[in-house]
C-alpha cells in the first residue's frame, strides 16, 4: 500500500470542501477538464459533486473497459494524461484490461476509483474488491487515500507519476466515507513534486557515438519512447546526418514519415521484408525507446547476429533486458538523439544506402489483388486515400491491425494508434471515442475486425451521446482472423473455434441511430467512405473483406526474423 506525504496548509480564508469536492478540484488543477467514468456506490459522493464542477466534461461510457480505453485514446493523441473514475468492485476490476493496455504502452492514465468505507473493508463488504492488490502489476503505481487531507496530494502525485518518466497507469482508489468527509486543509499542485528526468551520462554518449561513427551498416529503430518524447525532429536529423535507415516498431510507426527517403517500415513478426534483413544485416543498431520484445526480435538468439547494439530509453530497467546492449544510455529519447547527432559528424555510406534502396518496401499492387474484390490492403488503402489530412487511425487487433500498420502509410506524425503490448481486442472503438473527444477537430476512424468489434460495439452509445463523429470501419472476414490464420499455418489447418458470426451491423447500427453501411463489392467501397466521411455523427461500415487473407510476411513462432516467410506468389 502506498501512502502519500501530506503537503496541507490552511487557506486564509478556508472553507471546508468535501473529500468529493477535492477530488473534482485536483482533476481541475491537473488540467483534466474530460474524465471518462461510470458511476456507481463506492463512488456515489463524486457524482453528487459532479455538477457543481462544470469545468469537467463526464463521459458517461458504457462499460468500465471502455473508460480505461478512451482515457488512453485522450492521453495518446493530445500527449496529456487521460482520467477515469469507476466504482469499488465490478467497476474497478472491469477497469483492468484497459489500465494493462496502457501499462504495456506506457500511456498515462490515472483512475479513480470508489472503494468501500474504511470500517467496511477487509469484511468482505459488497462490492469489495482489493484494489490495489489487483492493479499492482498492471500499473505503474497505485494510492489508497487513507485521510481526506491526502486526496488532492495522492491526486496531484499521481498525474506527477503517469506523465513523468516513462509513462504509465496511477490508481487512486478512495474509500467513500472518506469521500464524504470534510476538511479545510488544501494542497497546491506544485506539492507534488516533478519527477526528476535522468540526464544521459556523457561517457555512454561518447561510446556510442564512437559505435556508430565506426559503423558500416548502421540502423536505427524507433520505438514509442521517440514518440511520446515528441522527438520526431531530433530523430530525423540523426539518421540523415549518419545516413542511416530507420526501422520501427508497430507503436513507433509516425516516428518518422513513412515516405521518408530513409524510412524502411516496421520491423519483427509482420515487419516488411527489408526493415527484418536491414535490421539482420546491421553492424550497429542504435534502439530507441523500446522494448525489444518478442514480436520486435523473433528469436532472441538470431537476432541482429552481426551488430552491437546500442540501447536508449528512459527506463533504466529496459536496457540489457531482453538483448545483449553494448551500451545503454537512460535517458529521454530527445536528448539522446540530440546529444549523439552533436558527437556525430555527417556521413555518407553509398553501399548500405544502394542495398536499402534495392529493398525498400515500395507499395505495390499484388496479382491477387487484381482477382480478389475485396482485398483488405485495398481495402485499408482506400481508407487512407479517404481520410483528410492529419486523420487519426486507431487499429484494433488481429489481422486488420497488421494490414493498417503495413499499408496505411502515414506520413504525418503520430496518427497511428494501437493496442501493442497487451494486444487487447476491443480497443479500437472506445480509444477512438477518447481520441476524437481529445482532438474534436480531427477526423477519427476505428479499424476493426469482427470479432473485436463485437467486444465494445456498446459503446457506440457512448459516441452517440458525446455526438463523437468516430468512424468505425469493421473489416468483416467472418474469422476470428489472425487466430485462424495460426491454425492454418502452425497447426495443421485444424480450424477451431475461429469462424465467428455477427449481427447485421446496419441494423445494429440503426439502432444506436449510427449511419451504417454494408459494403459487398469494391465498386461500392469508395462512395461508402466518403459517404461515412462527409456524415456529421458517428458512423459503421462493414466491410466484406476477402475472408482467407493471410498477413505476410509472417515470422513463424518461435523463428528468426530473418526467417521471415513471404507472400506466396499465387
Ligand atoms: C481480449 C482478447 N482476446 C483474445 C485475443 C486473441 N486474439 C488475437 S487476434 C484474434 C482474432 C481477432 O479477430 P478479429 O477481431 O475478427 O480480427 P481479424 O484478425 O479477423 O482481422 C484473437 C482472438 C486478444 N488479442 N484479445
């Protein structure tokens, strides 16, 4: 349990406030104006406060999940931290999923949630849960508040720990008694404390630079971390500077413009073809703000067999976890880059520069696709070529989620959005709600499959009560996809359990009052889009896509990158 030092002081002129009231007053003071939350008894005293704080906009969801989500659609695309409330028990466990997405994505959200009054707990009270115990691993800290003087300082702690750092969940969990009580003692939000941002350490810097002045076949990868430092600009100049390739992750594609003369698209299970040999060909790879996870490194023996890696991240306990580092330097992802385009001087390295561009991934038309009427590249496409300018794009997961990364294409910063540690199907709608919610102005559409779809399609309610103007695109295959597409593969072809039906979503959607549209034929696709598009509320497509499509490239389980099996040519 994680208690809070109290920074209190008499206001001159205090008047006393509810712990319900300190709890909206926090919120205001962080700059959370849109809290996405639920009501229920363990949080009772907040929603009665509620009205009396018309600086928050309450979205009212329709599932605790979804709240968690939308907290981290808001947080991904305004770079602010997301809020939801939920209630003690069922509405805190069914917070779970969300906060882990967000834990594994390094997302900052911070949940509030009612707990049962202090003489209550520890007695099995209804709608008890430990919620602390449950969110442990799947946060980055939590706080139960113990005193109605400690909620604004665990409040304000909180949003000081979800931003700071790498960023992550906060719970803050509150009994309802102390919810209820009164005190004339406030806290200013400076109370809290920044957390301190580590500075790189020179030396590390001067090893590194030395790797990579001394490289032949340097690559660069991106991850998340070069995104949520907002060093995009600092990331470019390094890589043309030592001209260099830049490979990413699926949560650091719009780290770089995929059009980008040195951009070779994302690397590991679904990676292009080129980012994967790049990557095994390298002799210095210089990883930025990310994991190096599974799906990123196939097998970790085989990975990069020829290169010295050098590891950046603002997480001291990512480096040398999962790949040997020849040199980790802690540090946010903007000031590494920065400090290392200074010790660099330019080169050029025509040799590396003429073999990237021999297998640079270049769109192209597949036969297929010529046979096929609704192939989901084309599909996914015809998405893009749809969307304004600066659209947002927040995939689901499967197969789909794999097509957006590879085919989308975007050139502008940051518009990809996904579920990518946890991989938690059903993200889609709701993280585009809170995205939409987050930038008003911008346009938002969901890529789904059916089988996600179904798990949040509820919350279309949600949409239409905040007029959120979403587009939620479902890639209809009638599979649980990517599922089915391991079973032909990895498992002898033994389908099961994977085919999946679904409502008639026009109806579905009439029902929400959504414009809905089924699309059958390629000839219809393009009017449908637009038709969506130009629509002023939310609205849902189905898409038929060619069912049996298959993701490639594919690293099998438990393979090399290098491995990588390729589209059949059929
Ligand atoms: C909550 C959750 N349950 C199960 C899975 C395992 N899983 C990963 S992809 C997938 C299939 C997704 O099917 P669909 O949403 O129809 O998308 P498609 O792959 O067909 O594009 C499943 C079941 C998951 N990622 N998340």
């Amino acid at each position: 349990m994680a208690t809070v030092a109290r920074h209190t002081m008499p206001e001159p002129d205090a008047v006393t406030c509810r712990g319900a009231d300190l709890v909206w007053h926090a919120l205001e003071a962080a700059g959370a104006n849109v809290v996405f939350g639920y009501p229920g008894g363990a949080c009772l005293p907040l929603y009665d406060a509620l009205p009396d704080h018309p600086g928050i906009h309450h979205v009212l969801v329709r599932h605790e999940q979804g709240a968690a989500h939308m907290a981290d659609g808001y947080a991904r695309v305004t770079g602010r931290a997301g809020v939801c409330v939920a209630t003690s028990g069922p509405g805190a466990t069914n917070l779970v999923t969300g906060l882990a997405c967000a834990y594994m994505d390094s997302v900052p959200v911070v949940a509030i949630t009612g707990q049962v009054s202090t003489p209550l707990m520890g007695r099995d009270a209804f709608q008890e849960t430990d919620v602390l115990g449950m969110v442990g691993p799947v946060t980055k800290h939590s706080f139960l508040v113990q005193s109605v003087e400690d909620i604004e300082p665990a409040i304000h702690r909180a949003f000081a720990v979800a931003r700071g750092g790498r960023p992550g969940p906060v719970v803050v969990d509150i009994p309802k008694d102390i919810q209820l009580r009164s005190t004339a003692a406030r806290s200013r939000p400076e109370d809290a404390g920044a957390l301190p941002v580590p500075g790189a350490d020179p030396a590390g810097l001067d090893r590194a630079a030395a790797l990579l002045a001394g490289a032949s076949r340097p690559v660069i990868i991106a991850g998340q971390g070069v995104r949520l430092a907002r060093a995009h600009r600092e990331l470019r100049a390094l890589a043309e500077r030592i001209d260099a390739p830049v490979v990413t992750t699926l949560l650091g594609i719009g780290a770089i413009s995929e059009e980008h003369p040195l951009a070779a698209g994302m690397l590991g299970m679904h990676g292009s073809a080129a980012a994967n040999r790049m990557v095994n060909d390298a002799d210095v790879i210089l990883g930025v703000g990310l994991r190096f996870d599974d799906r990123v490194t196939g097998k970790i023996s085989a990975f990069a067999p020829h290169a010295k890696i050098i590891h950046a991240d603002i997480d001291p306990t990512q480096l040398g976890k999962n790949v040997p580092t020849a040199v980790g330097i802690v540090a946010d992802a903007g000031a590494a880059l920065f400090a290392l385009a200074a010790r660099l001087p330019p080169a050029e390295r025509p040799q590396w520069r003429a073999r990237f561009e021999r297998d640079r991934p270049r769109p192209r038309v597949a036969e297929y696709e010529r046979r096929v009427d609704l192939p989901p590249r084309l599909v996914i496409r015809a998405i893009r070529e749809t969307a304004s300018e600066g659209a947002y794009f927040v995939a689901d997961v499967g197969q789909h989620q794999m097509w957006a990364a590879q085919h989308l294409r975007l050139t502008e910063p940051d518009r990809f959005v996904t579920s990518g540690g946890l991989g938690a199907m059903g993200y889609a709608l709701p993280a585009a709600i809170g995205a939409q919610l987050g930038r008003p102005t911008s346009e938002v559409w969901a890529i789904a499959g059916d089988g996600g779809a179904q798990m949040t399609i509820h919350e279309l309610g949600t949409a239409v009560q905040e007029a959120a103007p979403v587009k939620l695109a479902i890639m209809n295959n009638g599979y649980l996809g990517m599922v089915r597409q391991w079973q032909q593969l990895f498992h002898d072809g033994r389908i099961s359990q994977t085919p999946i039906s679904s409502p008639d979503y026009v109806k579905l959607a009439d029902a929400y009052d959504v414009l809905g549209i089924c699309v059958e034929r390629r000839a219809d696709l393009g009017r449908a889009l637009a038709r969506a598009k130009a629509h002023r509320g939310p609205a849902v497509l189905d898409i038929r896509i060619e069912r049996e499509a298959n993701v490639w490239p594919i690293v099998p389980p438990g393979g090399a990158n290098a491995d990588l099996i390729e589209e059949p040519v059929s």
